[in-house]
C-alpha cells in the first residue's frame, strides 16, 4: 500500500469517483472513503468544493483537489505502480482524449438522467428535446469509442497495456448500464462489451461496482 493517507469524498453511483477509486485501487495507494450525498448534504459538499460536486480528494495537510481528471493525473505521479498516463507526447494526449471522450458521454448521460431524476424541476419544465440532445452525444461518443478501440485489447497505442483510457470508458460504459439499461449499447459494440467484461474482471472494478 501506498504511504499518503488520503481522504476521498463521494458516493457508491457517481461514474467519476469509481473512476478515481478503481485508479487508486490499481495503483495500490491507500485511502479512506467518506461518503458524502451532494444531494442532500449541501453545506458538506460547499465547504469543500464550490461547484457541489464529488469526486473531492482531501490530502494529508487538508488541501482539496476537486475533479476526477485533476484527481487521477495527481494519483499517477504519487507512485511508479501502474503507470496509467503515459509522460509525453501523442501517446499522453490521446490518453487524455479518451478520458475526456469518456467523461463527456458521462457529462451528457447526467444531464439527460437529471432532466427527469432532478426533483427541484417540474413535469412541464423537463424538455424531451433537450434529452434527446444530450442522448445523441451519448450514442456519437459511444461509436467513437468503439471506433477507437476497434479490435484492440486496449485504448493506448497498440493495445497491449492497459491506461487510463480504458478506465475512464469501463466506467462510462458501466454506469451507462447500471441507469440506462434499455441503451443496450453491448449487442451494438460487441468490442466495448468485451472490453467492460476484462475490465470488471480486475479487483480495481469487481470491488467498485456502481451501488444504490
Ligand atoms: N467533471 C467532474 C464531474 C463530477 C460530477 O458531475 N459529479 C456528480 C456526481 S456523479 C455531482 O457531484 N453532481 C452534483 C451536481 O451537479 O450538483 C469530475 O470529473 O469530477
């Protein structure tokens, strides 16, 4: 285990805080889950990250990191364990790419849940076109990703080593699962279905499964 003890607030569903536990899992850095429900807990989340929301990684000496990708690319320079980002070059951005690709489809899967899941926002405020915009962005990103990954093991370079990519698309793809059941995006990109299946094979996503 790591040597940094370090405090991670969130909840067992957000896609992005699995991220960072599966991260620090692979890494094998030690730290604490606090649970904590933006939802309900408004002044909790406030007094440690103005925009409200979770993945928050308090350090050792109480400073906060906020944001999943500000989070993880911190985690992988605390330890040689598991390079996850490559250091340079093509290779790092197109990392960073498919992490973005990821957390986009993400961004554009809530925004749709919350239109309808959002309590402060009446029946006549929720507009169905507004969801449907943000659902092609969920069905564009998903062929993008398969496209990308193509017969590949992996996202980066030629496929052999797992990164960050893969990650930040296991955990899209999962959550896609987990509260839009009926997308059925696995019968579509058999190669995204196979590589979630790899995936949840690792301790890092076995023991992070979405919950609640
Ligand atoms: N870009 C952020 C997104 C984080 C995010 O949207 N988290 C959700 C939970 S899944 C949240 O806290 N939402 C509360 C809100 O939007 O008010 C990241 O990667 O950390």
């Amino acid at each position: 285990m790591g040597f940094i003890a370090m405090k991670l607030l969130g909840s067992l569903t957000s896609p992005y805080v699995r991220k960072v536990r599966v991260v620090l899992a692979e890494k094998k850095l030690d730290y604490r889950l606090e649970m904590l429900d933006v939802w309900q807990d408004k002044a909790s989340i406030a007094a440690v990250n103005p925009l409200g929301k979770v993945p928050c990684l308090v350090l050792d000496d109480g400073s906060v990191l906020v944001d999943s990708r500000v989070i993880v690319e911190y985690l992988d320079t605390l330890s040689p364990v598991g390079k996850l980002i490559p250091g340079l070059g093509r290779e790092r951005a197109e990392v960073r790419s498919w992490e973005a690709m990821a957390d986009g489809v993400l961004d554009a899967a809530v925004l749709a849940r919350m239109e309808h899941a959002f309590t402060g926002r009446s029946a006549e405020q929720r507009s169905p076109a507004w969801v449907e915009r943000q659902l092609s962005k969920v069905g564009a990103g998903l062929e993008a990703m398969s496209l990308g990954l193509g017969q590949k093991t992996y996202f980066a370079g030629t496929g052999v080593h797992i990164s960050l990519a893969d990650i930040a698309v296991g955990c899209c793809l999962a959550w896609l699962q987990f509260r839009f059941p009926d997308l059925d995006w696995a019968t579509r990109y058999p190669n995204l279905a196979q590589l979630l299946e790899r995936l949840e094979a690792r301790p890092s996503f076995a023991a992070t499964q979405p919950q609640g």
